[in-house]
C-alpha cells in the first residue's frame, strides 16, 4: 500500500502552497487563484484587440440571438435580484438588531396616531382624494385641515388658520 501524499502542492507559477480548488487539484492542476487571475488579465492584454474583434463579429453574426436571449433572461435575472434583496430584507427584520430597529420605530413619535393621520390626510390631497376647500366658518380661501378624531385620518375640516386656533382653543 502506497503512502497518501500530502506534501502541500506548490503553485509552479509563484512556488507558493496552492490554495487551488480540490477539483482543479484532482486534475493536477495547482495554479493559485492569484496567479490564475494575474495570467487570464496578462492573456486578456496580449490578445485585447482579437478578443473584442472577435466578441464584435460574434454579435453581429448572432445579433438576432444573443437579443433574443438577454429579453429571456433578463426579466429572470431582474425577479432573481429582487427576491435576493427580498430576503436580505427579511433575514434583517428577523434578526434580533432588525427587531429591536421596528420596535423602536413604532415607539417613535413620528408614528403618533397625530402624526400618521396628518400624513395620511396630506398624501390624499396629494392624490387628489381629498379636495382643498376654503374656511367652512368663514370662507377664507387659505384653509388647513382640522382631524375631530386622529383614528379617521381622511375625515378633515377645511379651517384657516385663525378659526383652526379658536376651534383647539375653545
Ligand atoms: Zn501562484
Ligand atoms: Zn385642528
Ligand atoms: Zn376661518
């Protein structure tokens, strides 16, 4: 029974131990991914001209094709990053750090039942939802909206800004 080499393989370009794939080693190949990188960007200079030459002519003869094939995988590739950051997304919200970030989110005054009617009953004018109309007490043309209850945030009063204050103050 012979002995299991393993002396560690030497990259023949740099002699230094190979950190090459367990596939390339069952190959008798030990290049070091440096030195396979340095040797594809050396190739890629010498031959720069024939290879764009030949890239160019390739996408002219296949111009239909290669068309046809970006519509087809594109659209993939396009749902396949999406659903990558989907899931970053998710991994961060189910993270103890992504918790503690929504638990103080929905702590915070902005999320107020105040503050969410007004931005809700902004982004309805914003939409067309909700009409400006002038003071409903005094007709005044420059009114604000007025919430009788936070909890139905499109349910406004048209008030301008005097008649709004008597309104709170009375
Ligand atoms: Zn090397
Ligand atoms: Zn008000
Ligand atoms: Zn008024």
């Amino acid at each position: 029974m012979a002995d299991r080499d393993d002396t560690p393989k030497l990259c023949p370009h740099c002699q230094q131990p190979t950190d090459a794939s367990a596939n390339s080693i069952a190959h008798w190949v030990y290049t070091c991914r440096a030195c396979r990188t340095a040797k594809a960007a050396a190739y890629y200079l010498r031959n720069r001209a024939r290879i764009l030459e030949q890239s160019d002519r390739r996408y002219q003869t296949h111009h239909d094709e290669i068309i046809a094939h970006r519509r087809q995988v594109r659209p993939q590739q396009r749902r396949a990053a999406l659903e990558r950051y989907r899931s970053y997304g998710r991994k961060w919200q189910q993270s103890p750090a992504g918790r503690a970030y929504y638990q103080a989110y929905l702590r915070s005054p902005a999320q107020h039942p105040k503050v969410t009617a007004r931005r809700l009953a902004r982004y309805a004018v914003s939409r067309g939802q909700l009409i400006r109309q002038p003071c409903e007490s005094c007709g005044a043309l420059t009114a604000e909206m007025h919430h009788d209850s936070y909890l139905e945030p499109l349910t406004v009063r048209w008030l301008c800004p005097p008649c709004h204050r008597r309104v709170h103050s009375s």
